[in-house]
C-alpha cells in the first residue's frame, strides 16, 4: 500500500511540476528524485542500491514527454468548440488528465519496471473512469472527449491525430491466460475518429486511417482506409389502431 500512496504522491507532484505556475519546478524536481528511488526500491528491492533504472534515466524523457503533452492538448483544443483555453484543458479535462498519466507511466513501463506504470494509470482511472493501459502504444496529438469508460488495452496500437469519446473499448478478442504474449487488442491508424460506446476487440482488427466509426457499434474484424461504420437503427411506428 506504501508502493502505492507514493506512486501517486509522484503522479500528482509530476502533473503539477508541468502546470502548476505556483509550484517551484526545480524544489519538485529534487523532491521527484527521492520519490522515484523509492519507489523504484519498492517495486524491485533486488535491485536496490543497483546503477540501474536510475532518475537520470527517467528525466531524460521530461522533455519529449512534455512536449508530447502539449500536442495533446493542443489537439483538444484544437478539435474541442467547448474549450475556452489551454489552461482549461489542463485544469477540467478528465481526458487529457488521462493522457498524461498514460504518458508518464509509459516512461516507467518502457524502463521495464513493474507495478509502478499499473499503480499510475490505476490513480487516473479512479479519477476520471478511463482505463489506459500502460502497455498501450499512442501516437501524437491523442483526443479523448469526455472520456468516462473509455478502456485500451495492454497491446492496442493508436496511431497520430485519433480521436476517441466516452465508452469506447479497445479491447481482446478473447480473454485467455495463454494469449498473455501475444497482440491481443486492435491497431488505429492515423486521423480515425471513434465515437461513444465504440467497441472495437480483436489484435488482428485494423481500422484503416481516415476512418469514421459511429456511436454503439460492435467491430472484430479490420476497415480499409477512409471507411465510415455506422450503427443501423430501427424505427417501427406503430398505427394509432394498433393494440
């Protein structure tokens, strides 16, 4: 439990060295070192005091993911006629909040070590309802609008300028220990928009880029490029006579 309160004093603390204007960058810094061998000594204690998985490894990526953030955010903004401001974004949107911990803890994911990238991106799914997994790979520029349900996958694929709305999943096909090391869940490729309650299963399911895929549908199997799926409704009136 101590593994996981201080997973997410560092989550919190990291969200805040990026746009908090009143929280001293170079003192939360310092204090991110101390809670990164912590944690780091929590999660793997056989290599406690080891050269390796070192805060210089992990701070070398602030700057690419810092940027990657303000892509992200710009693309909110961007794509959003809600949004009044950047600021906005960082303060009120639970999707972007959501991105930003995914990204943070994917930098502990690809440093291979364990538990803490689950604990992360756990503590923003307990926030604002959307499940990231930090295996999940994500491109540039990621919107999730509202966002509330959202699931990804551990091995889903999301190219560059995807946008995403609330109850989308992006999930396995079927759910079996023995499938653990293989692609289980679907590759995006660029520019597709998914909008709400989209379920989309299955490693081998691509949706081509340029796609549209409507509100509640139910997809296993790949799309070309520049597809648009939609959903058929059914509309029965009924006669007045009727009964």
């Amino acid at each position: 439990m101590t593994l996981k309160e201080e997973s997410q004093r560092f989550t919190k603390l990291l969200y805040k060295a990026f746009y908090d204007c009143d929280t001293d960058a170079e003192q939360a810094l310092q204090e991110l070192e101390t809670l990164f061998v912590t944690i780091r000594n929590m999660a793997c204690p056989q290599i406690k005091n080891m050269p390796c998985k070192r805060w210089d490894d992990f701070k070398s990526n602030i700057p690419d993911l810092y940027a990657s953030l303000k892509k992200d955010a710009e693309a909110i903004y961007n794509n959003d006629p809600a949004a009044q401001s950047i600021e906005e974004i960082y303060l009120a949107y639970p999707g972007f909040f959501a991105i930003s911990i995914y990204r943070m803890a994917r930098v502990f994911f690809k440093l291979n070590l364990p538990l803490i990238p689950r604990l992360m991106t756990e503590y923003a799914h307990r926030i604002t309802g959307i499940d990231i997994h930090p295996g999940a790979t994500i491109g540039a520029s990621f919107f999730i609008d509202h966002g509330t349900g959202v699931v990804i996958g551990e091995t889903t694929e999301i190219h560059d300028r995807v946008k995403v709305y609330q109850g989308v999943t992006l999930g396995a096909l079927t759910v079996k220990k023995q499938h653990q090391n293989t692609k289980r869940h679907p590759t995006i490729e660029q520019n597709v928009t998914i909008y709400a309650n989209a379920t989309i299963l299955g490693g081998n399911t691509i949706i081509g880029e340029n796609s549209v895929i409507g509100g509640n549908t139910w997809l296993t199997e790949s799309v070309p490029a520049n597809s648009i799926v939609t959903h058929n409704h059914q509309v029965e009136i009924f006669s007045k006579n009727k009964k």
